[in-house]
C-alpha cells in the first residue's frame, strides 16, 4: 500500500460524521479498507474514506449516521428561551417537537422553512389511538 496519513477509528469517524461505534461496525464487517498496527490497532487509510465522503457531506446537518430512526422534513417553529430551544418539524402532515439547547439550535441555524431531520432514538414506542 502507498504511504498514506492513517487515521485512529475515532478520527475517521470524525471525518465521515458518524458514530465511532458505528465505524467500528463497518471495520469489522469488512465494509471499509484497515490496517492493523503491530499491536492489533485498526488504522484507516485517508483514501479509504474518499468513497463515503460525498454521500457524508451531501446532506448538511447530522451527516451520515448510523441510526435508522430519521424524519425528514420542514421546521415550522423555532422558539429559542433562555438556554433551551423548542423545534418543531412538520414531517407529512404531522409534527415533531424537540427540546435542545439554544446553542444547540443556534450552532446549526434553525429557522422556520428549513429542512431539517428528526433523529429518534428509543428503546420504547407507544402507540395509541385517536
């Protein structure tokens, strides 16, 4: 292999805007080129990244994430107070509300009519009826 700048998984995964357990889930299941330290450390090569990097600066926001839980959709209301903010998104008709930090909300540049995406992430789902 030629010299290349290695990279530590955390760093890759970094890079890529994911997870780190989530890159070392593509490591294991051979989805993304390595190379092993002598003391059996994975390191990746800067190149192995290229093929993921489009798709991983394509979507602006959460970037390429390994949750599957995703509503896409438009902000309709973003009220910021004090050091909290509600952000509401209108996702088919419905909506989806969330409570995140102002600096949160004013990092990424929230406002009404943007699109933006839901990441759920929950061990439990309750349904009820109408």
């Amino acid at each position: 292999m030629p010299s290349s700048t290695l990279l530590t998984p955390r760093q890759a995964a970094e890079k890529l805007g994911m997870s780190y357990p989530a890159l070392k889930h593509w490591i294991l299941a051979g989805r993304i080129k390595t190379v092993k330290t002598p003391g059996g450390h994975h390191r990746i090569p800067v190149e192995a990244l290229e093929e993921f990097l489009p798709a991983a600066q394509a979507h602006p926001g959460p970037g390429r994430i390994s949750g599957r839980n995703q509503l896409r959709g438009t902000l309709a209301e973003v009220t910021i107070e004090g050091m909290l903010a509600k952000v509401v998104l209108s996702v088919g008709g419905q909506r989806v509300t969330a409570i995140i930090t102002a600096d949160a909300a004013r990092e990424l540049a929230l406002k009404p009519g943007d699109e933006a995406v839901a990441l759920i992430k929950a061990t439990e789902v309750m349904i009820g009826r109408p």
